[in-house]
C-alpha cells in the first residue's frame, strides 16, 4: 500500500468552498456549555447575527427580526433551518448569561448561542463583514447584519438593518430548503 493510496470518496466528507464559515477551525461554547466549531452547523441553513446580550436598542432588533424570519417559515421549512447568534462580547456574554437571553427572548430551541474568545469573536465579525467597536461603557458600536449561510457555510443572503422588509432573505432560505 503506498502512502498516497485513495480511500473511498464515500468516507471523506466534501471539501469546504474556501469561502465557507466552516473553514473556521475556532472552538464556541454554547448556552448547554457544549464546545464546538462551526462546522456543527454543516448541513442546516443558518440564520445568524452577531450580537451582544446587554444591548438595549440593536440587538433586541436583530433577535425580533430574526424571529419574524423564524415565524414566516413553515413547520416543515424550520425542520432545515437553525438560528445563530454569535456573541461579541466575550468578557460578559457566558454561557449563564447566553441562556438568562433566550429566556428573556423566548427562544425555542431552533437557537444556538455562541461565544468564545476575543481572538475567535473578531476573526468571525472579520470573515461575515461584522464592524465591531468596544465602547467605554462596555457596550458596542457594530453593524446590524442578519446572515443567511448555505449548507457549507456560505453565505447566501445578508439583510442590513432594523424591520426592513424580509422577502429577499426568505427567498434566500426558500431556494436553500432541498
């Protein structure tokens, strides 16, 4: 057997296009305190945004938005789709503190959030176009952006802002939903 022998294509799984999130390799730990990549999320559709869980005006926003997509979907559209927030506050945003949010937010358990490390949280708002700015009461100026992520981690659909009008981003999970 030489040391270049193929194994069966069938056992590796496809290769990652080089703009997927998943290429990633960052370790997140979720509101259950489990640890993983981002590539937990291979083969859902993603919704995701980053936020903070002090915020009090944007990312409150985000999340209604975000469950305004989650409500437009049928039953059977939601069984392929998953919802990300993706902390940016690393210093407060625990996994305590992740689950006292989806509390307070009612969210069911379609939601994963996330936090890691302040290396792991810039390189994410890098790589989706997230501008993220400490201020010096300890909250952040940052950009309002829903995300849209394929099967492979590539992101199909972003809508900037507050309560605009969501068709482009549901058609974007609808040409997804196999």
């Amino acid at each position: 057997r030489s040391c270049c022998s193929k194994e069966k294509s069938a056992d590796i799984p496809k290769e990652l296009a080089g703009e997927s999130v998943y290429n990633l390799t960052s370790l997140w730990t979720t509101q259950k305190k489990e640890n993983l990549n981002l590539d937990y999320f291979r083969n859902k559709i993603t919704v995701a945004a980053m936020v903070f869980t002090h915020c009090e005006s944007a990312c409150p926003r985000i999340v209604a938005d975000m469950q305004r997509i989650e409500s437009s979907l049928s039953e059977k559209e939601l069984q392929q789709v998953t919802f990300l927030l993706i902390s940016m506050d690393p210093e407060r945003d625990t996994p305590a503190r992740l689950t006292e949010f989806l509390a307070e937010h009612k969210l069911n358990a379609n939601w994963t959030l996330i936090c890691s490390s302040l290396d792991a949280t810039m390189e994410i708002a890098n790589v989706l176009g997230v501008k993220v700015k400490k201020l010096e009461g300890g909250g952040f100026d940052h950009s309002n952006i829903i995300h849209v992520f394929d099967q492979e981690g590539v992101i199909v659909n972003q809508q900037n802002g507050f309560a605009v009008e969501q068709d482009e981003t549901l058609k974007a999970i609808r040409n997804l939903i196999r």
